[in-house]
C-alpha cells in the first residue's frame, strides 16, 4: 500500500490564516479559495454554503473567531460574500453540503501539476494522509481565540494531519463516464474544459481494507493525550521549529515529490523537511504503511 502525504487546505499564501482545531477535537479544514473567473476553475461553491457540523456553517465559525475575511491573489474576501468561492477539495465529510446525493462518497482530484507523480503509481487500496496548516482555539473570557500557545516560530499553528482517503475507484474527468454523484466534485465542474484533459478523481472505498468497520474516508478528531506517542500524533511539525520541520516515527525512507527521483536530502537527522513548495508527497514502505494504518486505527473519525 502506497502512502501520500497531500497538503491540502488554507496556507499561508492561499488564505492566510490557520484552519482552527476545536475545543472538542474537531478539525475544520477550510477549503483553499477557487481561482478567479478568468482561471477557469470551477467556482460554483460559495463559502457561505460550507458547513462543519449540523447547522454549523464555516462562515460563522471564522466570524465568531473575529476571522471575517481572508486573502487570496493579493485580494482581501468577506467569507459572508457571494464572491467568496471556494474549492472543496478532498471533500471528505457528507455534512459539509446540505444537498448530497445519496450514493455519494468522498472524493479527492490531485493538482494537475501532480498528475506525472500520482497517475500510474497511485492504484485502488492506496492511501492518502491530508495534512494542513491547524490551530488550536479557546475561550477567552466570552470570545472564541485561535490559541497563542499553539505556535511555531513565525507562525501561529502547525502542520498537522486531519483526515485520511483509501482509493476505491479512479475517475479520468475528461474520458470516463462519470456518475451522477461525482457532480459537486470541482473537478467535474470544469469536464469540458481544455484545463481539465488531466484531471483525475480518487473516490474512497467504502470502508478500509484492513479494518471493515471503519470508512474508507473521513476526517480525525484531535486528542491532546494522543499526542504524547509518537506513533498516533497528528503534529507533523517538530515542537521549536519551523512549521515544514517535521518529527516522524521513521527515518531515512525515500520520498517523493516528482515523478523522476525521491527528494534530495529530505532527512536532517531525525527531522524530516517537507518541501516549501509543492503537494504530494508519495512514501513506497512497509513502515509508512504500518505508521499510517495504526494512525487511522487510534482515532476517532468524521464522516
């Protein structure tokens, strides 16, 4: 089983501000913004339209912690407005639309500058790890806070992993007939477009292939006492460091982010460098796999 690390979610240029880990453990992936009309990428989804619970709406969530707007190609939104488009992709939770088709199952299209890695190599059984850019909140006396002592260096938060996708079924957007329920995917908003000639759509299994009671998609709940083992922890970042300086329960395995050869000194000692620039990392190891699989197993998941 091959394992990809897939950055996915608000960053640092992509947004600007850290998607928030709440005081019960849910992690709330804020989808990166959709590209501007003259992109041509897909903008039928409008923030005001997300949610991350039952009648729980992403864009009263950021109001609440005084995150009303963010920034995207040197332009500041209003999450509220209908001009803030966003690109939901992986698309791992059914609530996070009120409208789902009942046959739906969670989806996840790669960038296309990362169709040369994935295409050909990532096969049905395959396993994708989704990290982010993840802040604690709190209370504070009456406000909700992004919490200053959940920080790195520079920046607030860390690089953690929120959720997990087991490939059941592949879908290429400009050649297959797709099915109805794949219809909300962005990829599949743009099929008939010339951008879209090397798209590709990962759909989850229903339930994973080494433990049939679990799905095969779904996002983690964070526990602070899991973070004490190295082996269960969601924290990528190493504590004092910079954010892409990460501590893993391995060493020394090949990595890659390009088609043609694995990362160049990715390893700095025990600390693993993920690169500054760029989405998918793939790891070809019967460790990673044994890491990944005990990561899923120790937590509770959303779906």
């Amino acid at each position: 089983m091959r394992v990809v690390l897939s950055r996915k979610g608000f960053d640092t240029k992509y947004g600007g501000i850290p998607s928030p880990i709440l005081e019960d453990g849910r992690m709330v992936s804020l989808p990166i913004p959709a590209g501007t009309p003259e992109s041509g990428e897909d903008r039928r989804r409008r923030y005001n339209e997300l949610y991350y619970g039952q009648n729980e709406r992403i864009v009263d969530l950021m109001r609440t912690l005084g995150k009303d707007t963010f920034e995207s190609n040197g332009q500041s939104y209003k999450f509220e407005s209908d001009r803030a488009r966003a690109h939901l992709d992986p698309d791992l939770l059914r609530i996070a639309l009120r409208s789902r088709n009942l046959r739906w199952k969670p989806l996840f299209g790669p960038t296309e500058n990362k169709f040369s890695l994935l295409y050909g190599r990532i096969g049905i059984g395959d396993l994708f790890l989704f990290f982010g850019w993840f802040q604690k909140v709190k209370h504070d006396d009456d406000r909700l806070v992004l919490d200053p002592d959940d920080c790195n260096t520079n920046y607030g938060g860390k690089h953690r992993i929120f959720g997990y996708l087991q490939v059941g079924r592949i879908f290429e957007v400009a050649k297959d007939r797709l099915p109805e329920w794949t219809s909300s995917h962005p990829h599949v908003g743009v099929k008939d477009k010339q951008e879209s000639k090397h798209n590709i759509i990962y759909a989850a299994k229903s339930s994973l292939t080494f433990a049939q009671k679990i799905s095969g998609a779904g996002v983690f709940r964070y526990e602070e006492k899991k973070e004490k083992n190295p082996t269960t922890k969601l924290t990528l970042t190493k504590s004092s460091h910079c954010m892409t300086d990460w501590e893993l329960p391995f060493t020394g395995i090949d990595c890659w982010n390009s088609p043609d050869k694995p990362l160049t000194k990715p390893w700095r000692g025990d600390c693993f460098k993920c690169p500054d620039i760029g989405q998918e990392l793939l790891f070809e190891n019967p460790l990673v796999e044994q890491w990944a699989k005990k990561l899923i197993l120790a937590h509770e998941i959303r779906k």
